[in-house]
C-alpha cells in the first residue's frame, strides 16, 4: 500500500531537500503534495523526475493525508500542526515549535526510535534541531557502552542552518569582498564572510544562547536526562554541513580504539580517521551525504575517562530533511499509522 505525504514549506532550503530524499529513497508513497503559504502558490519545484505544483497550505484538506513533512518554520507548525493532526495527518514537524512538549515523540531513529509510540497522543513527532541530531547520534552507542557524564562542545554551523537569505548573504558578501564593493550585512549580526560569529539564535538571561540551549535540553530528552552538557554554538562561512568539537566524560574507562569500534559498529555513523594530514572529514565533503561522520577520535586526558573527537553531518539532510524521512519510514515499519487516524 502507498501513502500520501504532504510536505509544507515546500520551497525552502529543508522542504526542497526533503522532496529529493523521499524520491532517493524511494519512499512508498502513491502521491507527494507540495505544500506553501499563498504567495509561493504555482511554484514549480522537483520531485525526482516529476515537477510538482505547489499549492496553498491554508487550503488543503488533510483528511486523506497519511504524513505531513512540516518545515514552515515554529509559528506557522503552531498553527497547523495541531489542526493537521487532529484529521488523522501525522506531522513530523521540523520546527522548535513542540520538542520540548511532553506528549510530542523527539525522535532520532538511530538514537531512541521506541519512543515514537507516544506520536498519538496529538499526531505530532518532532524533529531536533539540525546541531544536536548529529551530535546525539555520535553519543548515543558510546553513552551504552561507558554513560556519559558531561559534554563539552562546540559547534561551527554551517549558514544554510540560517535558511536561504543567510547562504545568499554570504554568497553577496564573498563577491562584495572581492570586488571591492559594499559588505552589506542583512541576516547576521555581523559581517560572516571570512569571519566567525559566536551567537546562533537569540540570547538568554543566563548569557547563552537559545541554539545552546536547545543542545542541552534535546540531548536531555533524547538520550538521558542526567547528561550534563555545555554548548557554544558559532556560525562559520560554509555554505552547507555543521561541525563539532566534542569533549565527554564518562562514568567508566572507554579508551580511544575501544569507542573507534564501537562508532564505526553504530547506525548512521562513519569514522574516517587516519590521524594523518587529511585524515578526517570536513564539511565540504559531508555536504550531500546522509552520514554523520566522526574523525580525531583521542583521548582528553584533563578529565578521567574522557575522549575529545570530531563530529561533522550535511544539517539540512541528517540535520533536518533526512531525520523527518527516517521518522516516517519508522512509523510505516512498525505499521502505526493506522493509530494516527484512531486518535483523531
């Protein structure tokens, strides 16, 4: 049996690339509905070889819809997906909006997929954010093996995690810085070309930022809440993949080759580390791919049982388009689809 699957906010960078992982992975769906506010109503966008017409979300009728791909951004997932849910549609939903609601699933597959079965309490899945999906996949096999007790890390976030203006700023001001024109500065506090910004998401009263926070609190939820974790979230000139430097503590010796074998074993999970010049991988090579890989795996010998390693993942597919695909296909292997439709 296929499925029909809408995906909202079609034509964004994450709805976009939701639309190319659904045909690459030959998702079993009858039909795919492209979905967007009004004003991107008649856009043509690419479903494999077909070209879809994107229509108007505030005029579509779920009721026959048996997933809804939702990247629309929080206040727009606030708005519809408790509605789409309520007529048997589930949402998996790429916003903020309702991950840290205690009756919304927050879903890695390869991390806690078993904690799907509360979707249809309101039909609503959520997905993490793009910075932490990486990294729980990462923790996740090594918390099993040795319980991780702190993480220390350090992001550097690709602009596209900041949507589409974001990468045609940084396009606008890398020419600007050649050609000597004007650096104009629009999306970002600060001028990004050739140059880092330590501030991802609005600031908090206890002086991180909200990105930062959402690590901790996402990481709590997913893997275990007794994790203790610090984040500094920065965004870096990249057009595409998300970075991080991870330092972990654990409750029990987990010497370097020891976790190299037990990542390399994990889903989701490549470990490419030579421990020579070029050795490891970088956001330019991860950028397309579905893998999060893991490089400079060693020991971090200021802690007792600590490892420091390197995380790197493409965040609109792992980090986004890719993770609300492998939720679906969860919800379609375990056969729980047809619960969505008795809860509404």
């Amino acid at each position: 049996m296929g499925y029909k699957v809408a995906v909202v906010g079609a034509t964004g960078n994450v709805g976009r690339e939701m639309l190319d992982i659904l045909a690459e992975r030959a998702f079993p769906a009858d039909e795919v509905v492209a979905l967007a506010s009004r004003r991107s109503q008649g856009q043509d966008v690419s479903f494999g070889d077909k070209i879809l017409k994107v229509k108007a979300l505030d005029t579509y009728d779920f009721s026959d819809t048996d997933i809804c791909l939702m990247s629309a951004g929080g206040e727009a997932s606030k708005e519809w997906s408790p509605r789409i849910g309520q007529q048997g549609c589930v949402v998996i939903d790429n916003s903020s909006a309702f991950r840290y609601d205690s009756d919304v699933p927050l879903i890695v597959p390869e991390v806690n997929a078993d904690a799907i079965v509360g979707f249809s309490k309101k039909n609503i899945i959520a997905n993490p954010n793009c910075s932490t999906a990486q990294l729980v996949v990462a923790l996740k096999p090594l918390h099993d093996a040795a319980t991780i007790k702190r993480v220390v890390v350090s992001t550097y976030q690709s602009v596209s995690g900041a949507g589409k203006d974001a990468m045609d700023e940084l396009f606008n001001q890398t020419r600007s810085v050649f050609t000597a024109g004007e650096v104009k500065v629009e999306k970002f506090t600060k001028r990004i070309a050739f140059n880092v910004i330590p501030h991802i998401d609005v600031f908090m009263e206890d002086g991180y930022t909200k990105e930062e926070w959402k690590m901790v609190a996402e990481t709590k939820k997913m893997l275990d809440p007794k994790i203790k974790l610090t984040a500094t979230a920065v965004r870096v000139p990249v057009f595409i993949g998300h970075a991080e430097s991870v330092n972990v503590e654990f409750e029990r010796p987990l010497s370097p080759e020891q976790a190299t074998e037990i990542l390399r074993a994990a889903p989701g999970i490549l470990v490419v580390d030579k421990r020579e010049p070029g050795g490891y991988i970088t956001p330019h090579e991860a950028a397309g791919e579905d893998a999060t890989y893991i490089s400079r795996i060693r020991e971090d010998a200021t802690v007792e049982n600590g490892l420091a390693f390197w995380c790197v993942s493409d965040n609109l597919r792992k980090g986004a388009a890719l993770n609300a695909v492998q939720i679906a296909e969860v919800l379609i292997n375990r056969k729980l689809l047809s619960k969505a439709k008795q809860a509404a």
